[in-house]
C-alpha cells in the first residue's frame, strides 16, 4: 500500500533539539519550504510536545520535569503548563548512540570484532542490557563462575539466514564449559549487561566529565524558585528508549531520594510507551485550535524569509 501526500496542501510539526543551531534552524527551514513547499510548518521541542501531552492527561497539575533519553542526548527540560523554564534546562552528551559504540568496544576487545555491527549490537544492548540497582554487589555477582552467576547470559548473533534476529539462550540451554555444538556464534555477555546503561548516571565512568541524570536533575530544580522545586521533583516524566532499560526508574527515583530533602515527595514516572510520547503530545497539538496560529505558513516565509520563523517558533 502507498500513500500519496500533497506536500503544498499539508502542514507538518517536526521536532528539534533545545538550543538547535541556528544554521541548522534556517537549512531546516528552507528544506521544509523552498524544497518541500509545504503549506505551514511547525518547528518545537520534543519536550513541549510531550508537556502537551502530559498536562492534557493531567489538568489538575501546573509543573512537570520532562526527563529526554534518546539516541544522541539526555535532555531535562522543567515546564510549567506548557511554558518552558529556559533556566533549567539541562543537556547531557550521553545517548543511545554513545551506549551502543561503547558496547561495541567492550565486545571486540574482550570476544569478537563487531566495530562494523552497530545495528546488531544495538539490539543486543536493548535485548540484554538492564540497570543496576546496587553496582558493586552485581560487579561482584558477575565475577563468580557457574550458576552463582545470575548476571551472565549468552546471546545468539543473527547470520541473517536461518537466524534473522538475535536472542538469549534459555538458562537450561547454556553450556557453561566448552563449545555449543549448534554451530550458532555467541556472546557471552557479564557485568557489560549493567556497566553500559550505568553512563547514563555515572559519564565520569569513561572519562566524559559530565553530570549523571540524578545530578542534572537536581542542577536543573535547584536553578527553579523554591516554591516550584516540590512539584517538579513530584512530576517526573521519563522519555525516550534509554529509559526502557529494566530498573531505569527504579534507580532513577532511589538516587533522587538520597539527593532531594526529605521532606520533599520524589515521583518518577514511565508512560506506557516513551519513545511516542512526545508524537502523542504532536497529535494532540495538531488538533488544538490555536494550532493555525502557532505555524509559519509558506507565504509568511516567502515574504519575510527566517525572520518569521525565528519570531514565532520559540526553539
């Protein structure tokens, strides 16, 4: 089935990074218009489309901190409904991307060459990969041999032949000392399963002298007013697909415990699906009233160029 779309009769929402450059902004632009022709166009922050969201599922709350995980960055972004707080927006350079490579390099300095395998071995890190809730017990768990060793599994490489996607071995299946007599090549895989996703809350790890999330997060609250500070750390809403891996917001909310004062209530929370929240939130927009009054039509940008769409797209 195909579907056929008149570019010169739609209008399009698209999502940017916060703080985008501007070359970039106005390359967008001409590309959405000059190249494309759409109608209108609409330029925003993910995160906006997901506070939109977020507030339209919860009328009765004012503030909420929007926690970012995706391929490239870790963004958190504190709104107050619908108004972004520039002043506390953070940015973390620790994505799913930075994640994978470095799986990458674990894997072909201690098993097999795998450099050129990003796609495989970006599956191999959402299949196996998980978030320690207690770092050195697991470190010591990983390190024992045999069964005691609840950490380690063996995965199975895809030859895109008979074996199209990868998976684990069953527990019962895994042969502990020797060779498999499949024939099937696999990674035997430890602490690396804890160690890859703990970047995201600890990037010093690898010599990337950043903030973890838990840090950021509280960086990002305390540059608030006090009086804003309890409802944000109340509403904590993660996105993107590094928040999938299991114990993310177990972990996530624990460490903020142990930095927020007690006296102050600590809620993180996972929608059903993260890494759509924020087309949710687009979907909605585009059914908004006031949405015709948001866009850059392509006869305001033809008459006025990217004056237009930096005066009303607020990036």
């Amino acid at each position: 089935m195909y579907l056929f779309v008149d570019f010169a009769e739609s209008s399009i929402v698209i999502s940017e990074p916060y703080f985008n450059f501007t070359s970039i902004q106005e390359s967008m632009n001409e590309i959405l218009f000059e190249e494309y022709r759409f109608q209108s166009a609409l330029r925003i922050n993910a995160g906006s489309l997901s506070a939109r969201g977020y507030f339209r599922s919860e009328p009765y709350q004012l503030c909420c901190l929007l926690v970012d995980s995706g391929f490239s960055f870790t963004h958190i972004a504190p709104y107050c409904r619908g108004s972004r707080m520039k002043d506390g927006i953070r940015r973390i350079n620790v994505g799913g991307k930075l994640l994978t490579n470095h799986l990458k390099e674990i894997i072909s300095y201690r098993q097999l060459h795998v450099m050129d395998e990003t796609h495989v071995i970006n599956q191999v890190k959402e299949d196996v990969c998980f978030v320690s809730q207690d770092f050195y017990k697991d470190m010591a768990v990983a390190q024992l041999k045999g069964h005691d060793n609840t950490v380690m599994r063996d995965y199975v490489l895809p030859d895109f032949s008979a074996i199209k996607k990868g998976f684990c071995k069953p527990a019962d299946q895994v042969v502990l000392s020797g060779k498999y007599k499949t024939g099937e090549q696999i990674l035997r895989l430890a602490n690396e399963r804890f160690a890859v996703p703990e970047m995201l809350f600890h990037p010093s790890d690898i010599g990337i002298q950043e903030m973890g999330i838990p840090e950021a997060i509280v960086d990002s609250v305390q540059s608030l007013s006090e009086d804003m500070q309890p409802h944000m750390y109340g509403n904590i809403i993660l996105t993107g697909g590094n928040v999938l891996f299991p114990g993310f917001r177990e972990r996530l909310e624990a460490e903020l415990r142990s930095l927020v004062p007690a006296h102050i209530p600590v809620k993180v929370t996972l929608p059903n699906n993260p890494i759509t929240y924020a087309w949710e939130g687009g979907k909605l927009l585009a059914n908004d009233p006031d949405y015709e009054e948001m866009v850059v039509t392509r006869d305001d940008y033809e008459e006025n160029g990217h004056f237009v769409c930096e005066e009303k797209f607020d990036i």
